[in-house]
C-alpha cells in the first residue's frame, strides 16, 4: 500500500538533514541555506509546493541547491513515458529530494543527489509507482582514494538489497551520467536506478532511503578534507572548464531536467543545478602528463573497489 504521509514525512526530513549537514560544512562563520517555500495553484499545467533550499557565495560551496517537491498533474511528460508508452496520457504525482552543490575550491568535487517517487494514476484503478535517484560525484582534480571512498559508501548502501545490487547500480551510472556527444563521462559515477518497483513498495522505499541516508557520508568528508587546500587562477580556470561539461549533460541529456522542463515545473528550482562560473574553450586538450591530463585518465568507468 501506498503510504503518501510517509513519504513526504521522509522526504521533507532528508532535505532538514541535508542542509544541517551542509551549513555543519559551511562551518560557524559561513553562509547558510536561505529557503525559497513556492506554491503552484490549481489550473496551470502543475499543482504542488516544494521548498528550494540556495546558498551562493558560501565559505566552501560557491553554489548549491537541496530542494524538495510535491507536485501533480494532468499528464505525464514525454520523459517519463519515453521507455514506458503504455503510461502516455495518464496523470501523475511526483515527489522527492533533488541536491547539488558546487564548492569553491577545485580540489573539492562537485556531487548530484537524487531520489524521488513517481505515481501514474488513472481514474479508480492502482497507481502505477515507481522510484528513482541516485548520487555521482563530479571531481576536477584527481584524488583516487576521495573516488574508493565514495564508491564505498554507496555499495554499502546497496548491499543489504542483494550482493548484486551495487553492480547493476553504478554500471546504470556509468551509462547515464555520459556525454554522447563528446564520448566522456561526466565523471567519476556513483549509483543511479529508475522505474524501481522490484520487490514491492517497502523494499523500493527502503532502498531510496538508503541512498539517500549515505550521501553525507559519502561525499562530505571529501569537502572536509581538500576544502583548504591551496589553489590558485590555473586551477579555478579548469574547474570552470570542466563545469562546461556538467552544464551540457543537465541541458541536454538529464532526464529530471526534461521533466521538470516539459511538465511546465518551476524553472529556478529545475535549473539551481547549474554552476555560477562556467568556461568553453575551443578543442581544448590537457597538457601530457599534468593534473588535468590524470583527471581525464580517471574518467572512464573501472571498477573503485
């Protein structure tokens, strides 16, 4: 059965945990979390409510978003039914946590968090459900035991939910999280499933759950232990160039940013992904052997563990 309070009880508490853990980052003298509550009222393409919780110009995170949604609607968007057609034209509910944050310094990586459930309904018959997320880390220098630890982290997450589990996950975000117009990995991966219903609800939910519980520990002792280390012009100008590829993939391959897009969703919220600083530069190739050229060398998918 279908336990809508649970769910939002859950999803709205991740999101308190999430930017306590953040502003615990930010530290006594940075900057906090400022709260954008929206309200989308009957008769547009959308009715729900959300919270986006922004920081910019923080201590450690130069730009971040952990937002919450609840949101319905008439029909459901070509993304979401682009592998399930026999769903097209059905209303829907959507809701969930959706987290990036940017920290300043490029020796610290960027990392995406997600994890949602989506209901198709029509008229008195069962709701088709189904859940999503994930978590993947973006690094812009190379720090082989940061990525083993991340790797780690969310393997355990999985392993409670069968020894294979971990595998299928992160070869899913391996193949999601990939630029197929430059053949690149956006970076180092992490986890990502969709359509999950496998098992029944509580198993579902309990999975989400999981990931969502591990990304602080996953990915914030990472910012704890590079956010001082020394940087300078060199190496915020290919944080900036490589954020460009982060930008591309969220345009024009991510499939929460099409949704949110197509069913007419609120575009601050969908779009506080993206970095503040960004650079493009023409065929740009790194210097043999420099610490660029490593990063590249850690992007395709292997096996951290």
């Amino acid at each position: 059965m279908i336990d809508a309070a649970g769910l939002r009880d859950y999803f709205t508490s991740l999101q308190t945990r999430l930017v306590t853990a953040a502003e615990a980052t930010e530290g006594r003298h940075g900057c906090r979390f400022r709260a954008d509550r929206w309200q989308r009222e009957a008769g547009g393409p959308l009715t729900g409510s959300g919270c986006t919780s922004i920081i910019e110009g923080g201590r450690i995170f130069e730009r971040g978003g952990i937002a919450f949604s609840e949101v319905s609607g008439a029909t459901l968007p070509a993304s979401a039914t682009a592998r399930r057609p026999e769903l097209a034209g059905r209303a829907f509910a959507a809701m969930g946590v959706s987290l990036v944050l940017h920290p300043t310094n490029p020796f610290c990586p960027t990392a995406h968090m997600n994890v949602r459930v989506l209901l198709a309904t029509d008229g008195e018959a069962e709701p088709v459900w189904w859940f999503g997320g994930g978590m993947d880390l973006t690094p812009y220098y190379p720090f082989a035991e940061d990525v083993r630890h991340f790797h780690r982290t969310c393997r355990d997450a999985l392993q409670p939910f069968g020894d294979d589990c971990h595998a299928r996950y992160k070869k899913w975000c391996d193949e999601y999280f990939f630029l197929k117009h430059r053949n690149e990995p956006r970076g180092v991966g992490g986890i990502f499933f969709d359509d999950l219903c496998e098992g029944g609800f509580e198993r579902c939910f309990a999975l989400t759950r999981a990931v969502g519980d591990a990304f602080p520990i996953a990915y914030l002792p990472l910012v704890d232990k590079r956010q001082a280390t020394p940087y300078g012009e060199r190496e915020r100008d290919f944080q900036a160039y490589r954020r460009g590829r982060y930008v591309e993939f969220n345009l024009v391959w991510d499939r929460g940013t099409l949704f949110g897009l197509q069913s007419g969703g609120r575009t601050e919220s969908i779009l506080m992904s993206l970095p503040p600083t960004v650079k493009w530069r023409y065929d740009w190739r790194p210097e043999p052997g420099s610490a660029e050229a490593v990063l590249y060398d850690m992007l395709p998918p292997r096996d951290w563990l």
